[in-house]
C-alpha cells in the first residue's frame, strides 16, 4: 500500500512539473496561435488537457489541511501578485486594459483566486454521499447565472470545480492513480490523443478555446438552456478522456523533474514576469520560421528550471509562505490566549 501511495504520488509530481512547463509554454505561444492555425491547432489541444489536469494535480495535493490553516496563505499570495502584475502591467506590460481590481483576477491569477473557491467548496462537496456527481452538476448548471465572466473569474472557477473534487477523491485512493498505468489504458492513450487533434484541428477557433476553459457563462456567448448543458457536457467528455490519456503516459519513476514538481508554486506566480516582458518587447510576434517556434518550448524549459531550483526557493519561501500565515502561528497572533 505504501509502495502504491508513494508511486502516485511520484506520478503526480510528474505530471506537475508536465503542466507547468506547458504553461509557461502556452502563454509564450499565445501571441503566434492567434497568427498562425496550425499553431493555434496545437494551442488549443493542449487546453483540452492540461488545464483540467492542472486543477486536478492541484485537487489531489489539497490533503487534509483545515481551511483556517491554508486559505490565508492562498489569499496573501494572490493578494500580493495581484497587486504587482496591476502595477507592471499598468506601468509596463499594458495587455489588460484598464480593468484592475481585486475581484477581476489578473490573466493567470484566475486560478489562484478560483484555487481559494474550490478549498472552500470542496470543504463542503466532500461531505456529500456522491462528491464528484454534486461538482459536475455544479458546473454544468452554474453556466446559466446571470453574471458577467470576468467577476471573480466565477464562470471557470465553477466550470473546473469537478476536476479539482476528482483529483482530491482519487488522493483518498491512490491505487486509482496506478490504475493509470496498465498497458490497455496507455494503448488507447495516443489515439484518443490523435482523434482529440483531429476534432479540434476541424473545429479550431478561440470560440472553441473559450468552451474549453469555462470562460465564459452560457448567456455570453448565446447558448440555450439545452445547446449550454449539451455543450458543456461533450466538453467535459472530451478533456476527461484527453486528461487520462495523458495521465496513463506520466512515469511513476523518479527523476529531476520529480523535484521540480514539488516547487511548481513559484513557476507559476513568477514566469509572467519574465513571459509578459518577452511580450511586451514583441519578441514572439517576430517568429516565422518551424525553428523559431520549437525554441519556445526550449526557452519555457529554460525558465521552468530556473524558478523551480532549490535556490530560488530559498530566497524566497518565506515571503512566498510567510511562517506567521500558517496555523498555530495565525491563531496566537490573532488570538489573545488566556494564562492559565
């Protein structure tokens, strides 16, 4: 048993550090799919999976922790960078355009601001007798409200909830995760992969990107109560699909990207820096050529490197995670305690 907890949980480092790099990379990519189809082909494949898996990964080390003990820690961090990306971007970057407030995430941070809402939802879906049902009902009903996307980034918050309750369910299970690696599942993998290609090849637009990532609520983009939930469930089918057959190809072998996967909180908050001045300078608008595109990947490899080595979190652990944030600390700073 401890063998199968251990392999999961190798596996799940894997598959971390996997989706961080391809998110570094996607953003990198982001201004060259919007010229160029067969990029924009393979951008939005990418979003079939590695998004659902990002918040799964993230659902799965969720553990047990009280919220009073890791929500404080999730809300100074977004606290924090989203008041510096709306100054750099304000001073320097200017890709949003006027819209700053902490209830309108900036770019990226919609996943550490929604990382906060599924803590707290979570807290109370796990409680009930089929958690994973409760989340998928969720998500597909919550396309109707009446709200526009962009507050509080609700619409993808709600949207990626099941992924985040299945991901937490399977972490209860970690011999579900292994179950990954049989050689039928991994078989199937690179052709469910090739047919998931070939279906967003045909379809590729960034309306259909928006479907994918939950952007947007279903009166925004003019669906009907039965075109909104039939949409949204094909949707769900095709990035669980996607989602394991990526899974089932993940090593439960441990390697340097293994220890990667274990600082993947500091790629994540820091690469903007980095990616949006490579934006800003129009570096990526200027790329032609089949040799200039496949550098990015070797430049997001670069930066994926960089801020997750070992030096980078010693310099800046504890303001990424200040002591005083995490339990016991927060409470007797908070509380007066009573001498006996």
């Amino acid at each position: 048993m401890l063998t199968n907890a251990s392999d999961a949980q190798t596996r799940m480092y894997n598959l971390r550090s996997l989706l961080i790099f391809l998110v570094v990379t996607m953003n990198m990519l982001e201004p060259i799919a919007k010229n160029h189809e067969s990029i924009g082909g393979i951008y939005t494949l990418v979003f079939t999976f590695h998004m659902p898996l990002f918040v799964f990964v993230t659902g799965y080390f969720a553990g047990k922790q009280a919220l009073r003990n890791i929500l404080p820690v999730i809300a100074y961090q977004y606290t924090v960078f989203q008041s510096l990306y709306c100054i750099l971007d304000l001073i320097f970057f200017q890709m949003q355009k006027d819209v700053y407030s902490y209830f309108i995430p900036y770019a990226f941070l919609w996943f550490l601001f929604s990382h906060i809402g599924w803590r707290i939802m979570l807290h109370f879906i796990e409680k009930l007798n089929h958690p994973v049902a409760a989340s998928i009902g969720i998500g597909l009903v919550s396309g109707f409200l009446p709200l526009h996307s962009m507050w509080m980034s609700l619409s993808q918050m709600l949207f990626f909830l099941p992924f985040y309750v299945i991901g937490h369910q399977m972490s209860c299970h970690p011999s579900s995760v292994n179950a990954f690696k049989s050689r039928a599942i991994r078989w199937t993998a690179l052709p469910i992969m090739a047919l998931g290609f070939a279906a967003v090849k045909l379809s590729f637009s960034f309306a259909v990107l928006s479907s994918l990532t939950g952007l947007d609520f279903y009166h925004e983009d003019h669906l009907s109560f039965a075109s909104g939930i039939g949409l949204r469930s094909l949707t769900y089918m095709l990035e669980i699909f996607m989602s394991a057959a990526v899974l089932s190809l993940i090593s439960h072998k441990k390697s340097r990207i293994t220890d990667a996967g274990k600082r993947t909180l500091y790629v994540y908050l820091l690469h903007a820096l980095i990616v949006r001045t490579l934006i800003r300078l129009h570096i990526f608008e200027t790329f032609d050529t089949v040799l200039e595109w496949l550098s990015i990947p070797l430049i997001a490899a670069a930066i994926v490197a960089l801020l997750s080595s070992r030096k980078v979190e010693f310099f800046l652990q504890h303001m990424m995670e200040p002591p005083f944030l995490k339990g016991p600390v927060l409470k007797n700073w908070l509380v007066k305690v009573k001498p006996h």
